[in-house]
C-alpha cells in the first residue's frame, strides 16, 4: 500500500468513497445527497492537501490536511479521513492518520484538531484517542445523526510540539 499526494486522476475514485461514506449520514456533516460537483470545494480545494492511500491502482482509503483556521490560527491543522468502506477493517484508517500526523509535523503544525468527531462514531473516537487525540470538548447534540436523531459531538486535539 502506498500513500500519496492525490491527482486529478483519481477525482473519481475519491467521489466514490466520499459519496459512500456520507450517504449513511452517520459520521459527517455533509449533505448525504452531496453532489460530485461539490467534492472538488470539500475535497480537493486549493488550500488543502489531498492524499489517498493505493493498492494495485484501486484507492482504499483518503485524507486532508489544511489549516484549522486562517491567519492567526494558521498553526493548528485540521484533518478529514475517509476508507472506501470495502477495504474497512483493513488497517488503514491508521496508516492514513500516522501518515497525516507526519505530514502535519513536516509543515511545522504545532497540533492538529478535529472540530466535529460524532460521539456515537466509536471506532473513530478510539482511533483517535490511539494516537494521542484528547476530547477537549463537547457540543451537546451537535450532529443530526440519520437514525439516532440529534447527539454530541467531540472537539479533539492533540499537541505536536510535546515530546
């Protein structure tokens, strides 16, 4: 498995599992009926960094990476994952985020925070705590979770700069 810099190539397996991922309306807060023509200012806009992760020339898996803020706020990254949810179960949503974090340490990110981790997205949250993600913070019913109705969402973080 390789990881690396998205083309324009692979746009359209990139909308695949993007569209697959966020039809269930369970983990992101993108519309479920997103149409194709919106994943190029989601997913591929000029401020972000867009990586996918390969096998035999199939996508398995997809992240970016940009600033959590303009300006001041310019230091803190922020980050979106997604695994085409054939290949889950598979190991890569952590080969993507030790992936992420080292590209974050080599832009000279000094943390990287998720701003909307749903709280009922367990796997994600034990992921992220994995690897050093703290919950900071809690947005009571934040999310319009497609079966359970409103729920909470996690604001997480993790420092690049401790040693």
């Amino acid at each position: 498995m390789n990881i690396r810099k998205a083309i324009e190539s692979d746009f359209d397996q990139v909308w695949q599992i993007f569209s697959e991922v966020i039809k269930t309306g369970d983990t992101y807060v993108f519309n479920p009926n997103t149409p194709q023509k919106d994943l190029k200012k989601h997913w591929f806009a000029d401020y972000m960094e867009t990586y996918v992760m390969e096998e035999n020339e199939q996508i398995l898996g997809t992240y970016i990476i940009k600033p959590n803020q303009i300006d001041l706020g310019n230091h803190i990254a922020n980050c979106s994952y997604m695994v085409n949810p054939d290949a889950q179960g598979k190991g890569i949503g952590k080969k993507l985020c030790e992936h992420s974090l080292k590209i974050a340490k080599e832009n000279n990110y000094e943390g990287i925070q998720f701003n909307i981790v749903v709280s009922t997205n367990k796997g994600a949250v034990k992921l992220w705590e994995k690897y050093g993600f703290q919950i900071i913070g809690t947005t009571p019913k934040g999310f319009r979770h497609s079966e359970l109705g409103l729920v909470d969402t996690y604001i997480m973080y993790k420092n690049l700069k401790e040693k």
